[in-house]
C-alpha cells in the first residue's frame, strides 16, 4: 500500500511510535528530500537503510504510475520534509493515481503546522480554512486577500520570513488595520513565538525583520448586522430584477443571516 507518513515540523520528540517501527522496517521510501529523510532517520536513531527515491513537485506527476505499481507489491512509505504529505507537499497527484488503481492508501498521522498554529492563535477553531502560501507577487497577493475580505471562517496560511512583513502589510490593507492576525514561527521548535494582535501592529512587528518557518493565522470576518428591513430591501431589488421570491429570498437569508421564511413572509406582506 501507499504509506502517507507524518513526520515532525521541528521537534523530533514529537515523531510517533508508529512512524519510528513504520520505518525502522520499511524497505522502500518516496521523500520530498532524500538527505532530510537520512537526517531524520539518524536523529531518532534508527538503523535501517531503507531504498530512498526523491518524490517533490517537479517529478511526482511522472513517478506516480511507477510508484503505484510497486506498491502491488510492497509498502510504498511517502514522506514530506515536515508534517503531513499532500498538504502544501508532494503526494497528492500519488494518491490520486493510487485510489484511480485501486491501491490501498493509509495514514500515518502525526503533527500538522496548519493545526498547531490555528490552536495557538486564539482564534475561533470551530470552522476555519487553509490558503496554502499566499502568492508571492504583491498585487496577486492584494487580490487573493481582496477576495477572502468577507470569509467568516479563521484562515491559515503559509508564508516565508522575507515576505511576511509586506504581507501583513497587505492584510492591513485589504482586510482593515484591526484585523486580529497570529504570525507563528519556529513551532514545536526552541525558538518558537507567536505574535498575536492588530494586523497593523503585528505589521510593524514584522518590519523589524522575522526570521524561521511561518505560519499566518487570520481571523474571519465579523457577522455584519442586518435587519429586516435591510434584508427586505435587498429581496425586492432581486425580484425586480426577475428572479423568484423564494430563491431572491434563500439568497439574501444566505447572505445575511436573516431567516428565509421571514424574508419570504415579509415581502409578501409588502405587496
């Protein structure tokens, strides 16, 4: 079967006990870095030499079908340089390949630097959501955020020391001054930290200069207040435009929060 193998973000003490016994008898290993996975093979003092192939973003396409096929016959452990593979890591196209061939595929579950940050936030867990790394071109970035401005859910993102200064920057921007950011780095390291706060402040933190591997949490949107009233008026632009009642009614209670029925039964009595 395919082995998705999860592995530490920075403190080995956190590498499970499945993971050390998955490996200390594997034979055959798909790695993002070959030289990582030796390293990591060495820090938790295991002897086994296992076959190692490089798996990453430039060959996991091509390497899928063959990687598939061997793991008929034997496990198939796959591994990112931390944390979970297929998240913001190589493995996805695999897994797809190998659910597609109808190969077994399993989990070895273990930390998560989108998980760990979002606990440390102090944002709302309940409903959140993971961006990947924000785009590295300022107006890309501008306009990815641009776009999230109404999402209500936490969002988590990944992004690098040397840019994540001008992306609060942008959150500021785009999102507000007062927009309540969490920028955590070096987690489950020695030098962890996490500043919370204003994305303005947190900005002007950052400009200092920041230093290790960064995760940026985003709090969502607040609820914006709507009435009746409001929420009649926005049926009644809808229905004027041509659409239904009870859909222009579903829509706004969608947006809004209000309560379908009401809004229905508003504007019928408006008639």
């Amino acid at each position: 079967m395919i082995i998705l193998a999860a592995t530490p973000i920075g403190n080995l003490g956190d590498a499970s006990a499945r993971l050390v016994e998955t490996l200390s008898a594997a034979s055959f290993v798909a790695a993002e870095d070959t030289r990582s996975t030796v390293r990591l093979l060495a820090g938790l003092g295991i002897e086994n030499r296992p076959q190692i192939v490089a798996l990453h973003d430039h060959n996991e396409r091509e390497k899928a079908a063959e990687l598939v096929e061997r793991a008929r016959e034997s496990d198939v452990v796959v591994m990112s340089d931390a944390g979970m593979p297929t998240v913001s890591d190589p493995g996805y196209h695999l897994v797809q390949a190998a659910i597609a061939a109808d190969v077994d595929v399993t989990v070895i579950p273990g930390p998560s630097a989108v998980v760990t940050a979002l606990a440390l936030s102090g944002m709302p867990t309940d409903r959140f959501t993971f961006e990947g790394f924000l785009p590295r071109k300022p107006s890309e970035r501008r306009k990815t955020l641009r776009a999230l401005a109404d999402e209500r859910r936490t969002m988590v993102f990944f992004e690098s020391p040397q840019r994540i200064a001008s992306a609060l920057d942008d959150v500021a921007s785009e999102l507000g001054d007062d927009r309540r950011v969490a920028v955590c780095r070096e987690l489950t390291k020695m030098f962890e930290q996490v500043k919370r706060g204003a994305a303005a402040d947190v900005a002007a933190w950052a400009a200092e200069g920041v230093k290790g591997e960064i995760v940026l949490v985003i709090h969502g949107a607040e609820a914006a207040s709507f009435s009746l009233g409001d929420g009649l008026a926005r049926v009644t632009e809808r229905v004027a435009a041509g659409e239904r009642l009870k859909d222009a009614a579903a829509a706004v209670a969608s947006e809004t929060g209000l309560g379908k029925r009401d809004l229905y039964q508003a504007a019928l009595d408006a008639r």
